[in-house]
C-alpha cells in the first residue's frame, strides 16, 4: 500500500481519489492481514474492492494491489 500511496503522489492524487481496488493474493489464509491492512490505509474511506485469489505470484509476493483513482485535472 506504500507503493500505491507512492503512485498516487506522483500523480497528484492520494488516497481519498482511489475508487476501486483489484486485490491480488494466492492464498485466503491471508485475507485477514490483507484486510487489516486495507482497512488502516484506508479509513474512512472505502473504495469498491475485488478479491481475486490467484495462483503464486511474482517474486513469492503474497499480495498484489491494483488500484483506479480519479486524478484532479490540473488548472
């Protein structure tokens, strides 16, 4: 989530612009942390989220985060 916040930055956007997340893991085993995690990134905030288990994922990574943000136009 560090990644996504870093993303969103250099976009000029943050956490508050996301509005959906796709999230990756090839286990359940290991929704609670996944959701732990979300849910303190987030806060108050809740964007529309997927849970998509997978097969093993790049590098060993037991979760992958996509995320969609609407990005401020710039004046």
């Amino acid at each position: 989530l560090s990644n996504v916040a870093a993303v969103l930055a250099a976009a000029g956007a943050d956490k508050n612009d996301v509005r959906m997340c796709r999230v990756y893991t090839p286990g359940v085993e290991n929704w609670d942390v996944i959701d732990e995690q979300y849910a303190l990134f987030f806060g108050a905030h809740k964007p529309a989220r997927v849970v998509v288990p997978t097969t093993a994922l790049h590098f060993g990574c037991l979760v992958e985060i996509e995320a969609v943000a609407k990005i401020k136009e710039k004046k």
